[in-house]
C-alpha cells in the first residue's frame, strides 16, 4: 500500500468519525438468510420511529437486493452530490433515506461486484452521506454473515451501535439467525433483540390468525441465547401491496395488526436504548 492510499483511507476513517458523532443511535437490521422481510422491518421501522418525532436517517446497504427505493416509492431517484457530501433523499421532515438503488440506472440492473468494490461503495457511503445529526441511523444490511455485513459492522460499530435480527419462525430461518447473533457476539456488537416476521397470516376476510409457518422460532431462541425478543410480526396482504405501491404499511394502514405490531417493536428497541 502506497502513502496515498494510506493517507486516502486515513481520510475516510476520520470523514466516518466525523459523521458518526452526530448520530445517537446506529441500529443494523441484519438477517441470517434472504427472504425473511428484512428491509420491509428496516423501512416500516425506520417510518415508525420517525412518525415518533425522532430524526432517523435510512441507509440501504443491501447490495444486491436494493429494495428499500421501491418500498418508500423512491425509485428513479439519483445520488445527489452537492460538492462536498452525498446528500440523502427527504421522505419526510425527519426522515431521510440514502440507498445502493439509486446508483443503478434502472431499478431491474444487477449489481456485478467484487468484493472490493463493494467495500468501497458501504464505506463511501457511510464517510460521505451529510446526515446531519440524528437520533437513529436504521442500517439495512446484506444477508447472513460475510464481507458485506462485516464491512458494516466494522465500519459503525461502537458504543452506539447495535443490532436486531430478523427471523421467520421456521427452524431453516431460525439457525441461520443463530448464527447471526454470534456473528454480533464475536465483534463485540450489542444485539438489542429478534424479531418473528411472518409470525401468522391475518386474514383478510375473517380477521383470524393462521400459522402457516408455525410460530414461536424466534422467541424460543431469544430465551435461548439471553437475549430480549422484540416481537412477532404477521403477514396482511395489503402489506404486500404496499410494499409494491410504494407506501409504508404502518402509514397506509395504521390500525391493522401488523401496524400495531411495527409500533410495539419500535417501542421496545427505543426502551433498549434508554435503558442501555
């Protein structure tokens, strides 16, 4: 490594410190396995929280499956650069949301990457996005447990930072997430609690409950591993079409079950933090 590069990279580090001062609170939504409705915990969560009068900034690191652009009805939207800092997207007064997505050209391109390149593009963003200063950074990550995830860790971890796992009650989901907690275990990072998506199906005719992929998974191994369990999150068609429509579910439909829900976890991870 050359001295330009080394003094390249001591920038960025500083450029990193810098940004993360202003933020009280960095949370990094993880999962051991793709498929289970991370980033739709990420953005309803990071809606949630910001709908509590907190100033939340929504960062979409998940390289290959950027869909947080399209959940919020962002998509087409561009980087913007103002000179001296990336500048995130507004969603709302307090909410601001800055994505891999809005690199791509088209929200259907794929994303053919090394690893290096990777690296660089979550650590540009984490060095040169103007966040301001913030209440909650909700970090929406790659799945499972390798160079992607471990970028991330290693680039906000600290005193402030910590993490929620999401899980789906099945056993294939549920020891994948074990292995996430460990993941979180070994870089020393806080894990603030689990969280069962897709914890029952709501019907939408009779209003009753079904478990279609049983229940209960990622409670039993919260107890297991000592940590809290945040709550359970059922599935609701609309949620569904909200997602596609471009429209958080707990705004859109505020009063359902799985609104609700999105509400007890954000309470529960905003009382990990007081009481931390």
């Amino acid at each position: 490594m050359n001295t330009s590069d080394t003094t390249d990279q001591e920038k960025q580090k500083k450029a990193i410190e810098e940004r993360m001062a202003h933020i009280s609170h960095t949370i990094l939504v993880l999962s051991g396995k793709g498929g289970v409705g991370k980033s739709t915990v990420a953005v309803n969560l990071a809606v949630e929280l910001a709908r509590d009068g907190k100033d939340v900034g929504l960062l979409d690191v998940d390289v290959h499956g950027t869909s947080v652009p399209g959940m919020l009805g962002l998509d087409g939207q561009k980087v913007i650069y103002n000179g001296e800092a990336i500048v995130p997207m507004e969603f709302t007064a307090n909410l601001s949301i800055m994505s891999v997505g809005f690199l791509l050209q088209d929200r259907g391109d794929a994303v053919i990457w090394r690893g290096p390149m990777k690296y660089h593009v979550i650590r540009q963003f984490i060095s040169d996005v103007e966040w301001g200063k913030l209440d909650y950074l909700i970090v929406d990550c790659p799945p499972g447990t390798g160079d992607e995830p471990l970028s991330v860790a290693q680039l906000v971890g600290g005193a402030n930072a910590g993490a929620v796992v999401v899980t789906t009650p099945q056993r294939v989901s549920v020891d994948d997430v074990r292995k996430s907690v460990q993941f979180c275990h070994k870089l020393d990072m806080k894990v603030h609690g689990i969280i069962e998506n897709m914890s029952g199906f709501v019907c939408p005719h009779c209003g009753n409950t079904v478990n279609i992929f049983d229940t209960g998974g990622g409670e039993a191994l919260a107890k297991e591993m000592s940590i809290p369990f945040l709550g359970s999150i059922p599935i609701e068609p609309g949620l569904v079409t909200s997602c596609d429509l471009g429209q958080p579910y707990i705004l859109s439909n505020k009063d359902s079950l799985t609104a609700q829900a999105f509400g007890e976890v954000a309470g529960s991870i905003q009382s990990a933090y007081n009481d931390s």
